[in-house]
C-alpha cells in the first residue's frame, strides 16, 4: 500500500457542495527551530465545501502547520496560497482579513464578559460617542448564531457556561469576522459524546453552505465519522491523504506512528483478598468549594495492591472533587483519607506525596508543569528533599545532576525534544504528559492517582500511558484511573466505580457489561 498520496488528489466521497477547485493550498512549507525540522515540504489542498481533518501523533507538526496558515509561525520555505492569491508570510491581522479563523482547544475568551462582548472583542462596534455600541453587538452575535444553528443568549457570562457552549462562543466569534476558512484545533478534546454529536452537526452545516474546513483531531474514529478528506502526517512530513470511505482506524493508526498500534488492555487479573490496602475512603462527604463546583455524597472505596480502579462519570460529576480530595489538596467535611493504613485526612497535599503518592492531573498545563520553567527542571519539581538534585539546606541546585536525570528520563519515556533546557511549554501535549509520568514514576510511589491522563492524546501516546500504568499496577502499586471515557476505563481496570452527581451509583468488576456500565451512568443503582 503507498504510503503517499497526492494531498491535492481528488478523492471520491466529498461533500455534494465541494468546490473543484482548492481554496487553500499549501506548498511545500518547511519550518525548522533550531534543528528540529517541525514541517517538512508539505503539500495540502482544502477546498470550500470541504471538511478535512488532519491526523498525526503529538509532535507531528500540526500546530505549526496550522500556524502558518492563520498566520502564528512565519514558513521557512514554501507558499501559503488563498483563492488563488499568495499570502506566504503574512501575519494573524492580514490572515484574518483572508478569512481564516481559527478556534482554539484552549479558548480565547474572557471569562467575566459575556457572550456578545466575547464575540465583539477585537471588533468591537462603537456608537455616535465612540463607546462600545452593545446593543449591535447584541444583535451581531444573534444573527450569527441563529443563522447556524448554535442557539446562544448574548447576556450570558461566558464562566457560567458548559465548555461545550463556550466552544460555541468561540465558533460564533470567528463566523462574525466573516471565515471562509475554519480550522478547529482539537475541538473535542474537553466535550462529552453529546457536546461532540452537537458540534459535527454544526461543522457539517458550516461545510455545506461553502466554508473550507480544517479539522485537527487525535481521535481516528470521529475522523473517519466526520472526514470528507483526511490527511496523516508524521514527524513533520505528510505522509499520506485519504478517502475516508476507502480506509480504516487501524490503517491510520499505523500511518499516523509508523507501526501497527496494539491498544493496551488489562489481561484478567485476580487480586488476593489478603491484599494491602494501599487507598482507602471512608465515608466521604463534601460540599462544593467553587460556585460550580460538585459536592460530594457518603463516599467509600478501597483500592488494594495491584489494582487497577477506574472512576468514571460524565464530566462534572464529581471527578475533579474526588481527584482533589485522594491528593490532600481539599479535606472533606466527614469521613477519612487512609494511605497505606495511615490516616491522611486534612494534612496536605505535600504530606500525601511524601507518604506515596503519585499524580498525574488533569490539567498538565496548570497543575502538572511549569511551562515557563526548563523540561529537565520540571522533572524534578517534587525532589525539593532530594540530596542528589539540591544541595545542603536546600539553598541550591544540583544541575548537573538535574541534567543528568533529565537526560536519561528523555530517553526511557521517549520524550521528543531538542534539549533538555527547552520550556515545556515547548513540548507537543503528549511530550509534555510524558514528562509528568517520568517524574512520577521515578519516585517511590505506593498509589498513583490518574485524572484523565490521555486527553488530548495520540493513539501511539496512549498506549504508552496505559502501558506504563498497567506496569506500576504490575509491580505492586495500587492505580486509579479518573476518566470520562468508558473505552478507556474497560480496557484498563479490574473494578470500575461509576459517579453521578457526586456519588458512587456502583461498582462493578472485570469482565465489564458496557449496558450495566452505561445504566449505572444514567444514575440508576
């Protein structure tokens, strides 16, 4: 089978309203930092009328790609070609104004404003007097949203929406700068099934009346769902484009990694009633500590040695307040927190990491890494009592020791990075959630807890992650998995507890029932 097609191919199965001709061509762009060549003479065509979605695993060179089409990152070579005209090099201002839009994973919006000031931002309507005219704004952001479908109340405060609708907010915003072109950066990466149904139906309606559209996901299986096109690419180099009618998940798998993808599944595995209990809650009550925050109900579990625990729920259920109280970071109003038999109730989340705790946390960008900071210093964030990275009195670094550390972390986990002094903020997300499990795993750890630890990842990435839980369970540790993805918890676990609304509905054990699982999501008992 080729590995490379034409990216310019006409293909078979497009959208009845596709345009023969491309409205976006990209050719041969390079981009090289340092010595790393993030995009490699690639070659990519889009026309109106089209949804194309580009695959890679993290680090492929997406995000650059896509940047120097809406203008971020400056090509080194090639052109950047609109409706026929040569923009090669222009900025986000003039990208704009040649109506490409992007909407972001992390969204750009002001959390305080509202809805019809979000989307007015930047193009802010003025009045007689040169004041901000809200009322156009008002009546801007309900044209638009009504003439697509993407029902929005224009007074509404963007921080009390779902991120769902807020996503919303972001597609409206940049309908009103009048796109032709949209590219969606991961856009279902924090969205439920049904926020995720909703957008396709949205993106499909955006497609048919004329927009060209860029669709960045890791997911292969809404690919192939949603694709009229879909292109892989692969360490910077475009490596093939596909019909999605004439491919398959495992053949994108392979294409997107370069070898055959074997998702990672928990083997049957029987855990000793005899074994330690390495986690334990009891009787667990909080009430909610943030406006919209979950509080949570009489909640009770145990978690033994070699055992996998899945959490499970809908987003907003409970997970985050569950995650915050197994590390010490919140302490419930009743009930207790045992590690290992102590009891750890209230005393922090220092003292949880120095009893043996390890964590992965939802959000690496806020609670896992300091982007700002070196990826060889992050390794060691949590090693302030280490002698072999800090000196006597803690007053100052081992560094040659921290790069040492570093250097051979990079090469266990993989990490694909030019230099260990690189930000981490320079990282792809799946580098950059590679560098949270080295640092955790690397310690002595008895409980690993994992909040959603493959979001945002690619399939070569998350079977990496799996592996290596599966591995700490292996030797002994006690594993929790918090997720929102059923597949995710099946393949992994040994017990799964399933929250709704801040309690436990039930647990259940390996081999699962996906009917019984999904009843027990649904709130029934």
């Amino acid at each position: 089978m080729p590995e490379h097609v034409p990216a310019d191919a006409a293909l078979s199965t497009v959208a009845p309203s596709v345009t023969s001709e491309p409205h976006v061509q990209l050719r041969g762009l390079s981009k090289n930092y340092g010595t790393l060549r993030a995009n490699d003479a690639i070659d990519l065509s889009v026309r109106k009328g089209e949804i194309h979605v580009l695959v890679g695993e993290n680090g492929a060179g997406k995000s650059t790609l896509m940047g120097m089409l809406s203008g971020t990152v400056r090509p080194d070579a090639g052109q950047v070609v609109i409706a026929g005209e040569d923009v090669t090099g222009f900025d986000a201002r003039q990208a704009i104004a040649a109506g490409v839009g992007m909407v972001h994973q992390h969204f750009r919006l002001v959390g305080a404003f509202t809805v019809a000031e979000n989307i007015a931002l930047g193009a802010e309507p003025v009045n007689r007097r040169g004041m901000l005219d809200r009322d156009a704004a008002r009546a801007k952001a309900r044209e638009v949203s009504v003439r697509f479908g993407l029902s929005l109340d224009a007074d509404a405060v963007v921080e009390d929406m779902s991120v769902g609708m807020q996503q919303r907010v972001e597609i409206v915003k940049t309908l009103t700068r009048d796109a032709e072109i949209l590219i969606f950066d991961e856009p279902t990466a924090v969205l439920t099934d049904e926020e995720s149904a909703s957008l396709f139906e949205v993106l499909r309606r955006l497609r048919d009346d004329g927009r060209a559209i860029i669709f960045i996901t890791h997911k292969l299986r809404e690919a192939l769902a949603l694709a009229d096109t879909v292109s892989v690419l692969r360490r910077g180099r475009l490596v093939a484009t596909r019909d999605p009618a004439a491919t398959t998940v495992e053949e994108l798998g392979t294409l997107m990694v370069g070898r055959q993808v074997v998702g990672t599944r928990r083997e049957p595995t029987v855990i000793p009633d005899d074994a330690a209990v390495l986690l334990e809650i009891d009787d667990v009550s909080m009430g909610s500590r943030t406006l919209h925050g979950m509080p949570l109900r009489e909640l009770s579990m145990q978690v033994r040695a070699g055992e996998v625990l899945g959490i499970l729920g809908v987003d907003g259920n409970g997970q985050h307040e569950i995650v915050s109280v197994l590390t010490g970071l919140e302490s419930p109003d009743t009930g207790t927190v045992r590690l290992s038999g102590t009891d750890m109730t209230g005393r922090g989340g220092r003292a949880f990491l120095e009893a043996g705790l390890g964590v992965i946390p939802a959000d690496r960008h806020h609670e896992g890494l300091v982007l700002s900071m070196p990826i060889s210093r992050n390794l060691v964030l949590d090693r302030r009592n280490d002698p072999r990275f800090v000196g006597r009195g803690g007053f100052f670094l081992r560094t040659k020791a921290i790069r040492e550390n570093a250097r051979a972390m990079i090469e266990k986990y993989d990490i694909r990075t030019q230099s260990a002094e690189q930000p981490a903020s320079s990282l792809s997300g799946g580098n950059q959630q590679k560098v949270v499990i080295a640092r955790e795993m690397e310690r002595d750890i008895s409980v690993m807890i994992a909040a959603n630890p493959v979001r945002g990842l690619d399939v070569g990435s998350i079977e990496f992650v799996h592996r290596r839980l599966l591995e700490l369970a292996g030797s002994g540790a006690a594993v929790v998995v918090v997720t929102s993805d059923i597949d995710e918890a099946m393949a992994v676990s040994d017990r799964i507890g399933v929250v709704v609304g801040g309690r436990f509905t039930g647990f259940v054990q390996a081999p699962f029932d996906r009917d019984v699982i999904g009843m027990l999501m649904g709130g029934e008992k």
